[in-house]
C-alpha cells in the first residue's frame, strides 16, 4: 500500500494558526522562499527522495517543529539527509523559513498544516526517522484525544518508517510521558529499547535544544527522551 491513505480520526495538530502579525521580511519570505521550500500533501507523493536535489537516502519528518530550532540545527548538520517539517502555526513557520534562508539550506521542506496528511501522502517506508519534541500535553482529560500519537496514529507512521526507523519523543510532562509510552508499548509496530534510566534521561547525540526545553528547564521540569525503534 502506497500514500494517499484516509487519515485517522482525530490524529491531528490542534492549536492555533496565526499569532502577532508577522515582520516585514517574515512575511515577504511566505511570499518568495517557502513556495519553494513547501510540498504538497493532497495527493500521494510517489517519490519522497525526488522532494529534494540530492535525492537522500536518508529522509526524517519532525511533526510540529515549532519556531524551528531543532529541525533547522538538524538539517544544517546533516546535509546529506532530508528533512520534512511539519507546523500549523504560521509563526513558527515564518521563523523556520528565515532561518532556513540564512542557512541556506537545500535540504529541507515545510508543511504549513497538520502532519497526518503528510504522513498518509508518504510512500511505505520511507523515513529513517521521526520527531515529536514537547507537543502541547492537553492535560485535561476530556482533550486527550487531541494528543497525537493515538493508536491509530502510530500505525500510520509505522507504514511510513523503515524497519529500524527510530521515532524520538521528548515531554517535560509526566503524564503525557506515560500516555505515551502506554500506547507504544501495546503497538505491534514498534519497540522501546531503554535498558536504564540514562537511556530516556538524557537527549540524543548531537542535540538541538528548543525554546520549549529551555522553558520546561527554566521551571524545573525534567524532560525525558523516548525513542522507540520501528520493527
């Protein structure tokens, strides 16, 4: 089975879309670069390499990338791989597309919606990997369902992740932290190989930190990193 799949219901990014008006650059650079820089999820998308000149190996997908930071700091030290980033707020997109100009990066591109679509526009296993770095917990119980990584949500990732793809996700929140890891556990898709608590205490190698870990820390939360390896 190819891309183009019916997205599972209520696996979506939930949140606003628009904050302060945008600067002027900002604005210009949603009207010059990102056109460029943006793909299209409303139909399958048969060849996932072709998305960018270099034609990676190797392709990661961070869902709600925020203002940036960690997908921008990852695609600059890993140009040979491909990066597609996944972001309702238009905001953090004008930030990420900034940076992305000042960088000049070749590697990357942006989706200004939910990353469901995107994820059913893939090709069966394509991606070497995934982020989902501090999503909003929704800590009311009857929001739970707006959390991202329901069952049905993992399964579709899982059609898109190569055997061995490692889905990375870090929360400064405890409960979202178990409601997490109590549906992966229970997924035939994937597997969380944490032999110690260093192993989800401390973030991957060659880190990129965002402003929501710095905010979590500033409060003295204490963040954990999960990674769960797709079979």
């Amino acid at each position: 089975m190819t891309g183009g799949t019916e997205r599972p219901p209520g696996s979506r990014l939930h949140g606003r879309r628009k904050g302060k008006k945008l600067r002027a650059h900002q604005a210009e650079l949603l009207e010059t670069l990102l056109p460029i820089l943006t793909l299209d999820p409303t139909k399958p998308i048969a060849d996932a390499a072709g998305l960018f000149a270099g034609r990676p190996d190797e392709i990661w997908l961070e869902i709600g990338f925020g203002s940036g930071e960690h997908l921008i700091g990852e695609a600059e030290a890993n140009p040979d791989c491909g990066f597609i980033g996944c972001e309702p707020f238009e905001n953090g997109l004008a930030k990420a597309v900034a940076l992305a100009e000042a960088r000049k990066l070749a590697n990357l591109r942006l989706y200004c919606g939910d990353a469901g679509l995107v994820i059913d526009a893939l090709p069966d296993r394509t991606l070497t990997g995934a982020y989902l770095l501090y999503p909003d917990p929704w800590p009311k119980r009857r929001h739970r369902k707006r959390r991202f990584l329901s069952d049905d949500m993992l399964a579709a990732l899982a059609r898109v992740m190569r055997p061995g793809a490692e889905l990375r996700f870090a929360t400064d929140i405890d409960d979202n932290g178990g409601w997490t890891l109590a549906r992966v556990l229970r997924s035939r898709d994937f597997i969380w190989r944490a032999a110690t608590a260093e192993d989800w205490r401390q973030p991957w190698t060659g880190w990129s930190s965002t402003r929501y870990e710095a905010k979590a820390l500033a409060a003295g939360r204490k963040p954990v990193y999960l990674t769960f390896v797709r079979k």
